[in-house]
C-alpha cells in the first residue's frame, strides 16, 4: 500500500456518498466526516506465526485464501508502538526456546497513552521456565505479558492497558481488559466521543445506556445527565466499566448486567430480574437513549422500546443495519444530527452516528 492521501479522499468520499444513499428516505441532513490518519491508526493487532526456513515470522491470511499465508514484518496501519514491538519480540522468541516453543498466535494491544500488552498464544503448557523468560522479556519491552495455553492464563504486570482520552475539555482514563472489545481506532474514537458528548448536550433528566462496554461513551455522557442506567452483558466489560467509573469518580451511573432484549423485558414489566434487586426503574426520568449495537443492530423489540424516549443517540458500526432500524422509528423521529467516522480506513467499514429526535 502506498497510503497515498488522494486515494483515501476518493475511498472515504465513497463512504459518504453511500452513508448519505442509506439514510435519504429519511431526509437525513449531510454528515459531518471524521477523517482517520492513513498510517498508524490500529491500536491492536493479532498475528499468525507461520515457520518457514528454520523460523518462525509474523503472518496473516487473506479472506479469499487462508491456507497461503502472507509474511509481515511491518504493518504500518497499526500503532508506531506496535512496530516497534514487532522486532524486538521476534528478536526475543528467536532468542529463546523458552518463548518461541509451540508458540502459535501473537497478539498486541497499545494505547494512544503509550500502554501496550503482549498476548503470547501456546499448544503447550506454560511452565517455570516460560514464566521467568516472559518476566524478562516485559521487563525489557516494558509492557504487561499474557501467556495463554489451553485452560490456563498466566499474567505477568496487568491483564489491561489504560487509555487517556479527552473528551469535553476533561481527560477521562480507561481500563481496557485483555480480550475485551476496544475501539481500534483510539484518534477516531476520540473524535467520535466528542461528536456524541456535543449531541446529547447538557440535559436536565437520565439517560439509558444500552450495550455499555467498557464505559467507553458512558463516562463523557454521564457528566452530561442527572444520571444514568447502564447495561452490557460481557462479565469482563462491566467489570471493566466499574473500575473506569470509579477511577473517574463517576458516581451517577448504576450499571447492570442485562443484554439489551433483557432489559427490555423488565422495562416492559414482563418478567423481574434479580440482577435488578434494589434498583426503582420508575425512578428514571429518561429523557434520552444512547445504543452502540453489534453489527446485527437493535432487535425490533429494543428498537421499539427507543421510541419512548425523545432522543435517539445512535452509534453504528453497520450502516445498513442503522437504517433498517431508522426505518422502524422514522414514523416517530427525525435525523436531526448524522456524522461518519472513518475507524477503518482503506476497507469498506465505517462507523457512523445520528440523533433522533421526537417528531
């Protein structure tokens, strides 16, 4: 790739024009673009090994053949951090037999605050030998080591790397969990708290929060309601969301493990949950709902269930799935706000984002 900055205009001007066909039946206004840096933009990456003349090298596989692998030993769409952690692991495991033994798969997680984590993949156990030449290695690359092998995890420093990233003029720190989801794109992701902080504004009522994760947008949106009831089903993210809201002294959030079709049920009084126990929902004076669904959307019962609230604040990481569910709401509320930004560039993925409003 050459990275070549007319390229990415004419690709990103496509992702636009497609945005814009997908949302006209709903009289949607332009969208303000958010662009991505060409290069170093990934915060993670996850690798092959492939062994070929003696060694083993970084790989990856194209969709159209995964048995041909294709050898890397840079990968300039990913973090600088994470280049620069490529040799010098490749340098360790050629090192040491201790590290590269059945070693199959590498992953590396980084932050725009400089963290990084390594996760060593094995089809072998882990034993003493490999523990001491793992301490070694993160003490050299400065970084936290994970080694993972069937049945068994072995950490060495932490388990998550911390993110920083300001949002509303306010810096807000993030705990991100080894195999958790995370935006990939930490400079679009920032870029995408912002447009969404702007859009809900200063509110006077609560917010609900569906598909919360990590608390990625919960923690900048909270500061901007009375309070919040969050959901996420992950185990590992809402233990993640608690620590971030309490390293940020976010104290308006209570957050609950629910899917969003579950909380939708106990909404609709149809049946209780005991995770639920000692919180009022009639409590809540929701004026605003914010979703950031998977790819599939909101189910048509969750998306029904949006249509309560006067605000829509919708994040989406499927355009077409967004305007499906637009379409289901479009008799009750308008477009008021849309926006594109570009977590993936040079694929044709996007994120995207709208405000709803009722009618």
């Amino acid at each position: 790739m050459t990275f070549d900055s007319q390229a990415y205009a004419a690709q990103l001007e496509e992702k636009v024009t497609r945005l814009r066909d997908l949302l006209a039946p709903f009289d949607a206004p332009q969208p303000t673009v958010f662009d991505s840096p060409l290069q170093n933009f990934r915060l993670r990456a996850e690798f092959r090994l492939w062994r070929e003349a003696g060694e083993r090298h970084y790989a990856m596989f194209s969709q159209e053949d995964k048995r041909t692998p294709i050898l890397i030993e840079e990968f300039p769409i990913a973090s600088q951090r994470i280049n620069q952690l490529m040799p010098q692991l490749k340098a360790a495991w050629q090192a040491s037999s201790a590290l590269s033994h059945k070693l199959f798969q590498v992953e590396f997680l980084t932050t725009l605050a400089g963290d990084a984590m390594i996760t060593l993949c094995y089809h072998r156990p882990l034993d003493e030998h490999w523990h001491a030449a793992a301490s070694k290695l993160a003490e050299q690359l400065n970084v936290s080591v994970i080694g993972r092998s069937k049945g068994k995890r072995e950490v060495i420093g932490h388990d998550y790397v911390v993110e920083k990233l300001e949002v509303g003029g306010r810096t807000f720190s993030y705990r991100q969990p080894e195999g958790a989801f995370t935006q990939p794109n930490g400079t679009v992701n920032q870029k995408m708290l912002n447009w969404a902080y702007e859009a809900l504004g200063d509110r006077p009522d609560d917010l609900l929060e569906l598909y919360c994760g990590n608390g990625n947008f919960t923690l900048p949106l909270a500061t901007r309601v009375r309070k919040v009831l969050a959901t996420e089903i992950s185990k590992t993210s809402v233990n993640a969301a608690l620590s971030n809201l309490s390293e940020n002294a976010v104290d308006n959030v209570t957050l609950v493990r629910l899917s969003a079709e579950e909380l939708t049920e106990a909404l609709n009084e149809v049946r209780p949950f005991r995770r639920l126990h000692g919180i009022d929902l009639k409590s809540y004076e929701f004026g605003s709902v914010f979703v950031d669904p998977p790819r599939a959307g909101m189910d048509p019962d969750t998306c029904e269930l949006t249509r309560r609230f006067d605000n829509i604040l919708y994040i989406s990481c499927n355009p077409e799935t967004l305007a499906a569910n637009i379409a289901q709401l479009h008799d009750t509320h308008r477009i008021t706000q849309c926006a594109l930004f570009d977590q993936f560039p040079w694929t044709h993925h996007m994120e995207s984002g709208v405000l709803l409003t009722r009618r």
